[in-house]
C-alpha cells in the first residue's frame, strides 16, 4: 500500500502543535491544521504488510491500509468513503484518539509506526472542506421508534446507524447541548466544539430528533419510554467518579476532575447558565459547585490518566501558580515493555501537549489527608511514598517508611476514572441487571429488559472515544435485527478484532 519504498524515504511526522506559550493563552485547538503534502508523505510509509495488524488494533475495524493508499494516490474521495464505512465521527477519533491502530502498525515494530491518526484527521477535513459530508437521508421509513439515552459517541453513533436504517430515532440528552463527555469533558484546546456542532447539523438534517435538557426517568418517566418507542438503546456512560475517602474531603477546594472541565468548557462557550452535575444529575442556573478556577493557586491533580491531563492543561490556561499531577501507581518504562509486546497496547510513559505546557509529575504517591484552614478551605496535601510488593499472588501497597510530607494546595482535582454508571433513577426504574462492576448488564448488547440495549461506558466500563463508537454501531445492528425479525443491513466491523481489557483504562 502507498509507495513501497515511502517507510524508507520518509520519516514519521504527526500533527504538529501550536507555540507552547502561545497556545497557553487560549482555548483553540493545540493542533495546527493538516499539510496537505505531509499528509501524502506519510500516506506513502503505509507497507504492503501482507498483514495488516492496524485492523486488529482498531476496535472500529478501519481499513486503514485502503484509505493511506487513497491518500496517496490523492483519491480523497475514495479515503473519505473508506474512513466513512466504518467510522461515524472521524473528525473526534482524529484528535482525541490515543491510536491503538498504531500500536499494531507492522512498521512499528522496528521504526516508528504510520502516523494514521493525522491522516484520519486529514481526511475528514478535506472532505468538510470539499462538501462531501452531506446529508444522507434514508430513502424509506420503517415506522418503528426507537429512543436513544445519552448522547455522547455511544449514543450518536447509535443514532446515526439507526437512522440510516430507517427507523426514527429521537436522541435524549439531560445537559443542554449534545456531546455528553465529548462536550463536556473534552476542553476545547483538544476538540473546538465547532467541530460536533457541525456534525449534529448534518444528523439533523439526515432526520435524528434531538430533545436537550431532558432528563429520561425524571422528566420523562420510564414506564412512558417503553411506551412509546419500539426500542430503547441506553448510552449514558460511566458517570459516578471515583471517590477519595480520606480526612478532609468535605474541605473547599477539593472537587472531582469533571467539575472543573465541564465548568471551562461552559465558560469557553460563553454558556453560563445551566450545567450538567454529572454526578448528581443535577441541573440548575447557576454552577452547582460555585465558581472552580485555578487562577493564583497550587494545583495538584490526583489521577495520571488523560482526564487528569486536561485537568492540568486548563490549570494552565486559567494562571494556577503551580501544577503538579500525581499517581499512585509505578512510572511507566520509556519504551515499550515487555509485558505489552508489539501488536499489543505498549506499557509506556505518554507524555500529552499538557504535560508540555507545565506540569510537575509524580508516581507512587498516596494521598493520605487534605488539610485545611480555619476557614474550611483547602491550603494543603498530606502525602506518603509507596512501593508496590508482590505477595500472597497479588501486589500489595506498602507505604515508604519516613516518606510523608505536606505540599501546599488549593485546589485538588480527583481525575481516578469513574466506577459505573447513575443505576438511581432511569436504570433502577426499568430493572435492568447489573453485572460485579454495576454496569449494565447485557448479552449482544440486549438487556434483562425487554426491547431495552445498552452500549458504550455504561454497558462495558470507562473507556476510549473509539470504542464508545464502536458499542453505538455495534448496538444499532442488534437494534435493527430484534426490530426487523432478524435481518440488518447494518455494517457490522470489515474484520475480526482483539478486545483487549487494557483498553478500558
């Protein structure tokens, strides 16, 4: 594929980024806009691999040596039709996918792998820029209904797929716009808002009914869901965070990670109004939480995942006088380890254009106390050193003897990912099962619940963008067959692919 001798004369070069102190003064995307020529040159390094492990490493099954070779070839159209047959929303995986596609690029074994990320991204540009992204509406109308819960990747991608079917679908979102954590949990420096505003416009022409601001099970009730559609695919996500319970949790200044960014994200959309508590399905017209800003204070981020990440990004951007992101868990290797062999997702240290902007980091660190003033503010952490042994069949934590200290701290952000979905409310009134983690239980993507599916965070656990579209598509064909006797004309994925758990982080 490409030019056979392109990984030879070519070097990796991905998206290039913005000026550091220059990006830091505002929320615009990092990411400069595609080169068209280093688009091709990169295109070019795609091999004949025979087999191309890229596919495996893609839970969307993206054909991806088709489309590089398209590019290359600078058939445009032909990559768009590709990239487009398998992937809903190539314009968020293109920049907020970590790539695992890449992490199983035969070239990586030995050189650094195809950036087909970029060209992802690349692609879904140029095909906004040139009008091919047009409407698609379906030709005929099955007269079945179906209500679609939740509208992040999951739920949109469920909803565009259905749609194309030709059933009618009405997408239900609590918050105020569209998007769920893609909206809210995504700052805008990493996807401009614009860029789902764009997409939603084509849905809509294409016939999906959006209803914002409805909160299904409390405005709508769930006896009137079953109803009154033929089929509810429920796409809420994992949305409870995970708790610290330590001394002083109650202090001012200690808030979960989702807080602060869907509070930045409002306030990057000049949307000061309602806002979505994700927590607890709360809404109301002004910050539930009061005003969170970093400005003047030290930061520290409990989490080393990428919302942890954000978290220091805008601490950044907001003028916090320190920021510092801790883990518990080991530093990751420099390089690839040994647990984590190619084609497989690398153990690695990753360091994002946040951590490039400021950032102090640490590892093995617990977090023991946050302590405060007179006032019930925040002004400290009191932290330990810990090791990691392995007894009795599995790693224990030990705390390092004499390592304790305070740090000073104004602000701590909880970034340690999210434990399930809301089960009060929607969920608990339908009677869904759950399974050991409290997630939705299913089986082919169908409920306990008769006519009720479940797809994304809520029904496999925290995970990737990617994956989240991935559950949507999936979902939709299970949809249409149950609603169709058995029959779907829906795309299932080009190939058979690895689900691997450590995806799930």
């Amino acid at each position: 594929m490409g030019k056979p001798t392109g990984f030879l004369e070519f070097e990796r070069k991905a998206s290039q980024k913005r000026n550091v102190e220059e990006r830091k003064k505002d929320y615009k995307e990092v990411e400069l806009p595609f080169d068209n020529n280093q688009s091709l040159n990169q295109a070019a390094r795609c091999m004949d691999c025979g087999i191309p492990f890229c596919h495996s490493g893609c839970p969307l099954g993206n054909i991806i040596p088709e489309f590089n070779d398209a590019v290359y070839e600078e058939n445009w159209k032909m990559a768009y039709d590709l990239l487009s047959s398998t992937n809903n929303f190539p314009e968020f995986t293109g920049r907020i996918c970590p790539a695992p596609c890449e992490s199983s690029c035969v070239l990586g074994i030995n050189k650094p792998a195809v950036a087909i990320e970029y060209i992802e991204k690349s692609i879904i540009e140029k095909a906004f820029q040139e009008g091919w992204v047009l409407p698609n509406k379906p030709k005929v109308r099955t007269g079945k209904t179906i209500a679609v819960v939740g509208s992040g990747p999951a739920g949109m991608a469920a909803a565009a797929q259905l749609n194309k079917a030709g059933h009618t679908v009405t997408l239900f979102e609590r918050a105020d716009q569209i998007g769920g954590l893609v909206r809210y949990g995504i700052p805008d420096f990493k996807l401009n808002k614009e860029i789902i505003d764009r997409r939603i416009s084509v849905m809509a022409e294409e016939g999906v009914v959006f209803k914002t601001n409805c909160n299904v099970g409390v405005d709508i009730k769930a006896k009137e869901i079953l109803r009154d559609f033929d089929a509810i695919v429920l796409t809420g996500g994992s949305t409870l965070p995970r708790d610290l319970d330590i001394p002083g949790r109650q202090l001012n200044g200690v808030h979960f990670a989702m807080e602060f960014l869907s509070q930045q994200n409002k306030r990057v959309a000049d949307k000061r109004g309602v806002i979505v508590d994700f927590e607890n399905d709360h809404t109301g017209s002004v910050y539930p939480y009061g005003e969170i800003l970093a400005t003047g204070k030290n930061v520290v981020v409990i989490g080393g995942g990428d919302t942890g990440s954000d978290c220091v990004g805008t601490s950044n951007r907001q003028g916090a006088k320190s920021v510092s992101q801790i883990e518990i868990m080991d530093k990751p290797p420099l390089e690839r380890d040994d647990s984590t062999p190619w084609p497989m997702w690398p153990m690695q240290l990753r360091t994002s254009t946040s951590h490039e902007e400021g950032c102090d980091r640490d590892w093995n660190i617990n977090t023991k106390a946050f302590i405060g003033d007179e006032n019930g503010n925040l002004k400290a952490l009191r932290l330990v050193k810990v090791e990691w042994k392995f007894e009795n069949g599995r790693f224990q934590m030990v705390e390092v003897e004499g390592s304790e200290k305070e740090i000073p701290c104004e602000l701590a952000l909880l970034a340690a990912g999210f434990v399930h979905p809301q089960q009060e409310g929607l969920l608990n009134d339908l009677g869904v099962e759950y399974d050991g983690r409290g997630n939705v239980a299913s089986k082919d993507y169908k409920t306990s619940v008769e006519k009720v599916f479940a797809a994304g965070d809520m029904r496999r656990g925290q995970s990737l963008v990617v994956w989240a579209i991935s559950e949507g598509r999936e979902a939709a064909r299970k949809v249409d067959e149950y609603l169709m006797n058995g029959v779907s004309y829906l795309e299932s994925k080009s190939v058979s692919m690895i689900s691997p758990e450590y995806l799930s982080v």
